[in-house]
C-alpha cells in the first residue's frame, strides 16, 4: 500500500469540500500528534495511537491556546472552523481520504457536544473583572 502524501490529499479534500482553509488540516495533524503526546502521558507513558473524538477536543483547546492565545478563536473563524462539530468534519474529511484513520465506535457524532468556543478560547484571557460580571445562567 502506498503511502499517502499529505499535501496531495489535502488538495483532494478540498477540491471535494472547501468549507475550511488548507491551515485548518495542517493544524489538525499537529494537534493530532499533540494530543496523542498527551494522552500518552496521563497513560504513564504507555503508547496509545488512537484518541477519542472528546480526547481530541482536549488536545485541540491545549494545543490552540499555546499556538494562538487569546487569538485562536479569531483564527478558527477565518478558518471555517466555527465549533466543535467542524472540527469532526475536518477529521472525517482526512478518514475519507485515509490520512486519519478510525475505529468502528469513532463517528462525527463524537464532536456534537464539546465546548463553546468563547468559553474555551477567549474566556482564559478575559481580566477578571469581566468574568466577575458576566450572569450566572438561572438554576431552575
């Protein structure tokens, strides 16, 4: 089996799906080796290639606010990337291609329901006085 060139690939995808910037999948395989570092890590060390959809996720916020700080939202945006949700359309357009590959539980599902990106990305920058003030959402 041939090995598959990541520019190449890249390319194929967005010829097919040019929702996101050629950045955005050049972020997702750093972050990808990121995360499994990490992952790895809390596993004492043990070697897992494979990381969960919510591991990702993870890895991901970490990996963008030690890249972009308090800029990461503002570059997922001129990205395409708007949520979490597109973050699992990038990793499945790589499967698609078989840059990435997936087990039988992976789907995009696994993105639907992570964070919010002002919480995960602007909200760590916010002085403190702004988050004093913002509303505590009503406890019903």
């Amino acid at each position: 089996m041939q090995e598959v060139n990541f520019d190449e690939a890249v390319e194929q995808i967005l010829a097919r799906d040019p929702r996101f910037h050629r950045d955005a999948y050049l972020f997702m395989r750093e972050a990808l080796d990121f995360t499994q570092k990490l992952v790895g890590r809390e596993n004492q060390g043990k070697v897992r290639h494979h990381v969960t959809g919510q591991e990702l996720l993870g890895g991901l916020r970490q990996y963008a606010l030690q890249q972009f700080g308090p800029m990461a939202a503002t570059v997922f945006e001129e990205w395409g990337i708007r949520n979490c949700k597109d973050f699992g359309e990038i990793v499945f357009n790589m499967v698609e291609i078989s840059l990435l590959k997936r087990t039988e539980k992976d789907s995009r599902e696994d993105f639907q329901n992570g964070y919010d990106f002002t919480d995960a990305f602007c909200k760590p920058f916010w002085p403190e006085s702004k988050l004093k003030a913002e509303p505590k959402p009503a406890v019903k």
